[in-house]
C-alpha cells in the first residue's frame, strides 16, 4: 500500500483532483476533493497493485562532478557550445555544471556518466531511512500539514 499524498496515512488510494491539482488520497482525504480514478485490484488476480514508486537508494552526486565534468569534455575536444549541442542542453546550463553552481539531478548526472565514461553518481551512506510509525505516518511534511480547511 501506498501513503496519502496529502494527509501521509498508508491507506489504499485513490486519484482526485484537489483545487486543480490531481493528488493520490486516502479515503479521509477524498472530501476534499473530486475523485477521478479509484485504485482498486483491478481484475481478478486477487492481489491489489501498488502504483507507488519503488524504494530506491538513496544516491548524491560526488563532490567534484563540476571538475570531472569539465576535464571529460575537454579530453573529448569538445567546446561547452558542441557538448551542450550532443546532449541536447542549453550552453548555460553546461556552463554553470562546470563552474559548480548548479549540481544536475541524478538521472541527469547517469546520463552525463554513461556519455563521458565518468563517475558523478554514488551511495549515499549518511542517507536516513524514512521510518514509519505504527500508525502509519512518516516524518515527512504532506501538503495536509501546510493547509487550512474552511468549515462550509
């Protein structure tokens, strides 16, 4: 099961919309909104789908990525205009990846890895476990926690 995107409870879910935004609710969460789509088994296999994103590892980009990306597009003999032009980006973007003011999301950083032949992506050891309590809540913050309900 999955938790509530508003409200954090591991409920089955259902889609709604929520003042025109689609959001995945437990069935407390649903009054708040016009439901579009209910997750249900779906068929008679008997097991109920998760459509949750797996836990993944949690990953950081190295310390160094702007240098080791900098010195790979050098030793390929490509300028930041021909780089930015191979993968498709925006020069200013390249730019600010080797001066170290903007650090590029993961899948960015492994598509980068896999065309320079270089390592940008690793473990994170200090990465904390979401803990679930009992009821069902975790530490993270949900939009329930930043909304006011008016009474009607």
């Amino acid at each position: 099961m999955a938790s509530c995107e508003m409200c954090g409870k591991v409920a089955e879910l259902a889609e709604a919309d929520v003042e025109g935004v689609s959001l995945k609710l437990c069935p407390g969460c649903l009054k708040y909104g016009t439901v579009r789509k209910r997750f249900d088994g779906g068929g008679s296999s008997g097991y109920k789908r998760d459509f949750s994103r797996p836990q993944e590892q949690e990953f950081k980009i190295v310390d160094n990525y702007a240098s080791l990306i900098r010195g790979a597009r050098e030793y390929k003999g490509w300028s930041q205009e021909e780089f930015a032009k191979f993968l498709n980006e925006r020069e200013s973007i390249v730019a600010k990846w080797e001066n170290g003011v903007l650090k590029p999301f993961i899948d960015v950083a492994r598509m980068l890895e896999r065309k320079l032949g270089i390592v940008l992506v690793v473990k994170d050891e200090n990465a904390e476990q979401v803990k679930v309590d009992q009821k069902g809540k975790s530490d993270e913050l949900t939009l329930g926690d930043f909304i006011k309900v008016k009474k009607r």
